[in-house]
C-alpha cells in the first residue's frame, strides 16, 4: 500500500501528524491547577505537550483539575497523547496541569491531525 509518511532508515513509514491550525495553547502553571481555556476540536484524537518546569497531568472535560498523584511529566519532555474519539471512548478536551514544584512555568499543547 503505497503512503506519504516519511521512512525510518529500514524503509518503514514513520506515522506522523500535522499540527492543526488553530490548534496551539498556551496555560500558565503553578501551584494550582490550570488547564486549557479553548476546548480541542472535536476532530483531535492527539495532542503534543510539553512544559519548561515538571508538572502533573490529567485530561478529560472543562471542568478536569491536576494534582499530585496524576500522571507526571519531566520538564523539557515531548509526550504525545491520545485524547480519545467520539465513537469508542469519551473525547477528552482539556489538559489540567499542576507544576510539580510549584515553580511557575508554561504547559505548550499543539492538537494534531
């Protein structure tokens, strides 16, 4: 099956998203809990992330809060995840995030497509 996907050195497509357009945000991080104001879209089933200062994660509704026990994410770190789909499981439309150490920093999250 032929494809556009660009090819690791053993030939094999490598799966690869575009960033969507109008997809960026931004959220300022802390000591509390902070997530995405403007909801995905509903057609995004991954985000990328990353953040300068070491936080906590969870995703789900405009209401989702982070905290302590959530997943964490080093400072500096790429991390690809799913947001779900309408039809299988809950899409998920915020990212909430809670600086690890309390040190302000910036959450970076770019839907793809």
């Amino acid at each position: 099956m032929p494809t556009f996907l660009p090819r690791d050195e053993d030939f094999q497509p490598i799966p690869a998203l575009r960033l969507k357009p109008d997809g960026a945000h931004a959220v300022a991080v802390g000591d509390s809990s902070a997530r995405n104001a403007a909801a995905f879209a509903a057609g995004t089933r991954v985000i990328a992330v990353h953040c300068d200062v070491p936080v906590f994660l969870r995703s789900g509704d405009a209401t989702v809060s982070a905290s302590a026990t959530d997943h964490f994410l080093p400072a500096g770190t790429y991390l690809h995840l799913s947001v779900g789909d309408n039809r299988q499981s809950r899409h998920h439309t915020h990212l909430a995030a809670l600086a690890a150490d309390s040190a302000p920093g910036t959450l970076h999250i770019s839907e793809l497509e």
